[in-house]
C-alpha cells in the first residue's frame, strides 16, 4: 500500500483475528538493510503474545517469530533497538517476572 513518495507499508504477517499494538522498529546503522520490529498482538492466545520480524533486505521480505514467554506471564512495551556495533536489543515490560538476557 503506498504511504507517500518513496514509501511502502508492507503486512508482516497474516493474522486475520489479532490486533497487533505497540509496535517498535529498529534499522541497524552498521547494516542498513538488516531491520527488526517487534509487536504486541491480542486475539491470537488467551494471552497477548509478542513477535519479533526480521528483514535482511529494508524489509521486502520478513521473518515472525513468537517472543520466549516461558512462565506465561502478561507482557507489553515490547521496544527494539541496535548499538553502534550492529548488536539488536529487545526490551518488554513482564509483570511478576525475572530479568531475561539472550545468549546470542
């Protein structure tokens, strides 16, 4: 769908019954066309759920992949970012959680 001169607004994904919020995206300054988004979606679980999208290509193409939520707990907030060295973050508000760090 054009969204102004020189834009596009692609659908990440194909959820007919959820309600995606709360988006955040991040463009890696080391490699610009390596882009991560990260949403909260309500309709899917009983539960709102988070995914994160990839692109290695400025976004022509993604890949979705549900966020770890290993005790089930309510999430929201969720926020993407890149260091000067290329590295990706996310951050989520958990509530009555433990601090998670990735090991990759």
């Amino acid at each position: 769908m054009p969204f102004g001169k020189g834009h596009l607004v692609v659908r990440l994904g194909d959820f007919p019954k959820a309600n995606p919020a709360e988006v955040s995206v991040a463009i890696n300054p080391k490699n610009p066309t390596n882009v991560i988004a990260t949403s909260l979606v309500t309709g899917i679980e009983p539960r709102s759920v988070s995914y994160v999208y990839t692109s290695a290509n400025s976004g022509q193409t993604w890949k979705m992949q549900k966020t770890a939520n290993p005790e089930n707990r309510i999430q929201g907030d969720d926020s993407v970012a890149f260091d000067q060295e290329g590295r990706a973050f996310r951050s989520a508000h958990v509530l009555n959680s433990k601090v998670y760090r990735s090991k990759t």
